[in-house]
C-alpha cells in the first residue's frame, strides 16, 4: 500500500491505461487462515487489485442493487448485521414460527459458469464484462467438487470452475447478486410472512409450520439449479417463542442474548487485551477504543447487566456501559 501511494497518481494512470487496453491482469493472492467466527480461507489480494476491485463496484454496484431485497442485509451501504438482527427481532416477535438456514460452503461454492451468465444478463458494457471475467478467473478453484449434482462427470469440476475468495469487496458484491433471484422466489412463496438475508444465511417466518415445511423443499430444488445445497445441520424449523439465534445473538420473546460462545470468546479477548495493557503492548487509549466498539455491538441485545460485568475491573473502560 505504502509503495503504491508513494507514486499515486502514477500508478493510477497505469491502471487506467492497462484496463482501457485490456491488458490488466490480477496479481496472486497471499492467503492465511483465520479461526473466528469460524475456520475460513481468507485470499487478500494485492493492494492495486483491491483498488480495482473498489472502483468497479463503484461503478457497478447502484444500478445492480436496485434488484437486491430490501431485506437482504450483507455488504451493502446502510445495511449491515445489526439492522438485520432488528429485524429478525421484529418478525420473531410477529411470528410464531421461523425456519432458519445457511449454505454449506457457500463461497467456495459458486458455480462460476452460473454466475458470469448473471452478470451477462444484467451487463450490457463488453468491457466491465470482461474484467469480471478476470478476476472471476483469477480466483476459480478447479480442485475436487465439493458437492456432486445429476450428469456430472469426473470432468465437470475442470469444466465448471467455482468459487469466489473470501476477502474481496467484488466477491462479497457478487456473493448477494448471485442469490438475489432466489431471494425474490423464496420471499413470494405462499404462506410466508417475512424472509431476510444475511450473506449465506436466511430466515423465513410464518405462523404455521406447513408452508415452512413447503419452503424448505423449494428452497433444496432452486439451490440445486445454482449447485448450492443446504447446510444439514444448520437448517431448521423453530418455534419462535423457543428462541433462535442470528448474527451471534440469541432471541428470545422478551429479550436478546448475546449466544455463549461468542461470549466466552469475548471474555477471553478482553483478557488477552487486558494483559497487552499490563505489559505495555496496547495502549490505554487504544484499548479504550476497543471495547467501546465491543460495547457497541453488545448494546443491540439486552446486555446492560451483561456489559457492566464485563467492563467493571478494567481501567480503561471506566464509565462503561
């Protein structure tokens, strides 16, 4: 990054030259693990790409959301999880039943074939088209399928390239374009009251369990024609008043906790945080800062109680909450 603002304009001029001449060609991701929330890939490209990247969905995003839901809430302006989970708190409290489900392997799953024929349905500039097609190609995964699906052959994982990697602004961008059809279908099915989406995971609400059980087996078959499939375990069907969970909170009817492990997660970072302070690793000041984002986020949930245990030993969190 430091090296390329060094010469900014520069080497925006080689950019710009290089995209008008098609000659632009993505440099190699440096990708690493990261074990929270869970255990993902994460593929960080390099600092002129990532300016691609922000300058093409700049240009592509506004006229591409105007066909996103409402209630599709990742990775959009505006949006985001905790406006999500108001809302799943609001329908859980209208509603008596909810059936909750994520895609396994969602963004290693993409079928890249699947999605460019989107893109080329709602792209018109053979250009924009064309640089898509590049950093599609760039991040394709041609290893073993991961799911297997009707008339596929041992040849249809090298002839149907997937995936999009987890670290790109474009892939979070194409992640909500490729369901914003599924999306629209699932939404207008009868008997459901409300449906939203949180990047690959979704919940649909109703007040009787017959049309989520209907749903769930439109929603396996129009997965299927975009080779996605439903997480097993992850997919269910609940009684609202029993509580569910979303975006690391647990609602309840008359309260939203914050769910167990990402509590205890939390405790053991704002000891971790408390231990850099001791030794002089981490600032006061920046730690501070720290736990009031934490704090922030707990204050979506009924936590007050929560968040004054939490914050009470810890000098620089004084007057927290």
């Amino acid at each position: 990054m430091l090296s390329f603002n060094a010469r900014l304009e520069e080497n925006l001029f080689t950019l710009q030259q290089e995209l008008r001449s098609f000659t632009y060609s993505p440099g190699s991701y440096r990708q690493f693990e990261i074990f929270e929330p869970k255990r993902r890939l994460i593929s960080a490209a390099p600092y002129r790409d990532r300016v691609v990247h922000h300058a093409l969905c700049a240009a592509i995003g506004p006229p591409l959301e105007r066909a996103f839901l409402p209630t599709s809430y990742a990775n959009r302006r505006g949006y985001g999880s905790h406006r999500a989970l108001r809302r799943f708190v609001r329908e859980c409290r209208r509603h008596k039943w909810v059936f909750q489900a994520d895609l396994r392997l969602y963004f290693p799953s993409v079928d890249l074939t699947i999605l460019r024929a989107q893109l080329a349905e709602r792209i018109a500039c053979p250009g924009t088209l064309w640089l898509l097609d590049r950093l599609l190609a760039n991040g394709a995964n041609l290893g073993p399928a991961i799911d297997g699906f009707p008339g596929d052959t041992l040849l249809t994982p090298l002839e149907r390239p997937r995936g999009l990697p987890i670290g790109n602004l474009t892939s979070q961008f194409l992640a909500n374009l490729h369901l914003a059809r599924f999306d629209h279908t699932i939404a207008a099915l009868p008997g459901i009251a409300a449906y939203l989406r949180y990047v690959d995971d979704f919940a649909l609400f109703a007040d009787a369990p017959e049309p989520l059980r209907q749903a769930r087996e439109v929603i396996g078959a129009e997965l299927a024609e975009l080779r996605l499939r439903l997480h097993p375990i992850k997919s269910q069907l609940r009684c609202t008043r029993h509580g569910a969970s979303f975006v690391g909170f647990h609602v309840l009817p008359q309260r939203v906790r914050v769910r167990n492990h990402n509590l205890l997660k939390g405790r053991r970072r704002l000891k971790a945080l408390a231990r850099d302070v001791a030794a002089g690793h981490c600032s006061p000041e920046v730690a501070r800062i720290r736990v009031i984002s934490w704090n922030a986020h707990l204050a979506h949930g009924t936590t007050w109680r929560l968040r004054r245990r939490l914050f009470r030993d810890l000098p620089f969190a004084a007057g927290l909450p």
